[in-house]
C-alpha cells in the first residue's frame, strides 16, 4: 500500500492562518481571535482533499519541532524567522495532529528531512509537499498545490541538479544566501557547462562541485563557504543516516 509522506508543517500553518478572525470592538479597539476546533476541521479538510485525489488510503504526517541541527551548520539559519509572529493556534493544532493522528516530530530534524529520509529508502511511498526543496529527494511527489500535475517521479539525477543549484543561489525564505550575484538562470548555466557530455552520474557531479567551488571562490568566498551552503540547503535523504539514525553531514562527491 502506498503511503502518503504530508508536510504537516505547511498544513498546521495554513490551517492556523485561515482560522484567524480580526474584530473591531470599537473605533480604537481591534482583537484577534482563532478557534482551535475551527483549525482541526480545516486540516481534516485538506487531508480529505490530498487522500481523495491521490487515491491513497494510507497517510503519515510530519512536523518539525523547535531544534535544528542545520544552526549549528550556520548560526543564521532560518534566524529571519525569529520575529515573525505565528498564527494563534499553530502549536496547538500541531500538538492536536500528534496526539489524533500520531503526527511525527523528532528533533533535532525538520519535517522534510524526516519525509526525505523515508521517501528514499524504496519503500511504495509519495512526498506530498508545497516546498520545492522536497524536489531534491529522488522519489515520488504530489504538490497539493497544484493538483492537476498529478504524482511526478523525481530521479536522483534530477534531485541532485536541484540540490547542487541551490549551494549556489542559497534560500532567503530560510536565511541561507548561497553565493553572491548568482540567481536561478545563472546557476543553471554553470551546472550546464560543468557537465556537458558527462553521462555518469557521480562523476557529473563531481564536475559540478569543482565549479560551484570555483564560483565560490571567484566571489572572495572558500570552498568551506560553499560546503556550508550545501549542509544548510542539503534535505536529507536515506543514505544521510547511519546505522544508529545519526545525521551523516553531506560531503562533495569525489
């Protein structure tokens, strides 16, 4: 049986959102206020709506607590966060879809490292995710954002040209910067020129570090910038965990 791998992250936050009401008592007074159960039947909702158009039964949902091992990659990691108010009821929408529906947070990971890990272990299992850092997970994905695109396979060649692009143009939702002056077009370029005829997948990607390297450096920046950049950007895949589920930090091809 198929299972459905939801970032619950993107579920609790938009439900939490979209049962927020303001009110104006008066010409002065404004008020905020969310019913928890209101929040509830609007995730019942959308876990409805995912089930019923991807013709899956079987679901688990995903959330990431409040410690990450990336700050400790890269201190400013996701720090632009810090003073930006969360909806009322989020944390108790996510303390309500661990206890209804045996939710899984476990730090120090973030939701898509924990669907990332096991949506590429080869087990029958769908991403199911509105963030496009999920497709850098070879495996199969449903962004419930757009519906119409149906489930994608995402190979592992086409996850790690994702990932490799991102060491360069970084992420500003997430607070890491990449390298500087290099944006979507520009980084697709010196992907494409690095691995020009090269049919090998690890080998090609080896190429694509030495360039990503030498962009770094072009840019007064080191090599160990860039595998900062990489360790941040990195979603965790299956092989990025040992035996005793220690996190592996991710290493350039050689």
């Amino acid at each position: 049986m198929t299972t459905l791998l939801i970032d619950g992250d993107i579920v609790a936050y938009q439900s939490a959102a979209a049962a927020e009401t303001p009110v104006k008592w008066d010409d002065d007074l404004w008020t905020l206020h969310a019913y928890e159960s209101v929040g509830q039947d609007l995730v019942r909702s959308k876990l409805n709506g995912i089930l019923k158009v991807t013709g899956c039964e079987d679901f688990k949902f995903y959330l990431t607590g409040s410690k990450n091992y990336r700050t400790d990659v890269l201190d400013s990691y996701k720090g632009n966060r810090k003073d930006t108010r969360k909806p009322l009821i989020l944390k108790a929408l996510k303390d309500w879809m661990i206890e209804e529906y045996q939710a899984v947070l476990r730090e120090p990971f973030e939701a898509d490292d924990l669907m990332g890990i096991r949506g590429s272990d080869g087990n029958d299992t769908i991403i199911c995710s509105e963030d496009k850092d999920l497709r850098t997970i070879p495996c199969k994905f449903f962004n419930p954002a757009h519906p119409e695109d149906g489930v994608i396979t995402i190979s592992e060649s086409d996850a790690d040209l994702m990932f490799l692009s991102q060491v360069l143009t970084g992420d500003a939702v997430d607070n890491y910067k990449g390298c500087p002056k290099i944006g979507p077009v520009k980084a697709q370029q010196i992907i494409l020129k690095a691995s020009l005829n090269i049919t090998d997948l690890a080998a090609r990607n080896s190429a694509i570090w030495t360039a990503i390297v030498a962009t770094y450096e072009k840019a007064g920046l080191t090599e160990q910038d860039a595998l900062t950049q990489a360790r941040c950007a990195r979603i965790l895949r299956y092989e990025d965990i040992d035996n005793e589920g220690n996190i592996i930090l991710w290493n350039p091809p050689t």
